[in-house]
C-alpha cells in the first residue's frame, strides 16, 4: 500500500515538474529584411556603387597650429 502511494506521489509530482519546466510558447524574434528597390517595369534593381571615402584627415595638435599662427602674424 506505501509503495503504491509513494508511486502515485511521485508520478504526480515529476508531471507537474515537466509541466512548470516546459518551455511554452516560447518566439523568435522575426529578423528584418532590407527593402530591394525595383525599376519603373517592376524588376529588383542592383544597389549603385558607393564612392570611396576619403581618408581621415591626420589631426595636429593645437600647440603647434597656435604657433604656427603666431608665427604668420610676425
């Protein structure tokens, strides 16, 4: 009679178990999709070239910018 309780007890138990640990209704985000630009006739057109960016310019320190100022003046 115990053995046939305790079964009962633990069979109840690991059901509720699964049920508290399941995943439910658990979505992925949906990923965006770019937008594909399409001609006057309808059809997908390719993406134009960019042009080539220009390098950064090299940064001088303003010491020497001040200095050379400075130096402009006399």
């Amino acid at each position: 009679m115990a053995n046939l309780l305790n079964e009962l007890v633990t069979g109840v138990v690991e059901s509720v178990l699964k049920e508290v640990l399941k995943k439910s209704g658990v979505k992925t985000k949906s990923k965006r999709k770019k937008r594909q630009t399409r001609d006057a006739s309808g059809q997908f057109t390719r993406a134009k070239a960019k042009p080539k960016a220009k390098p950064a310019k090299k940064q001088v320190s303003r010491r020497r910018t001040a200095a050379s100022r400075s130096r402009a003046k006399a």
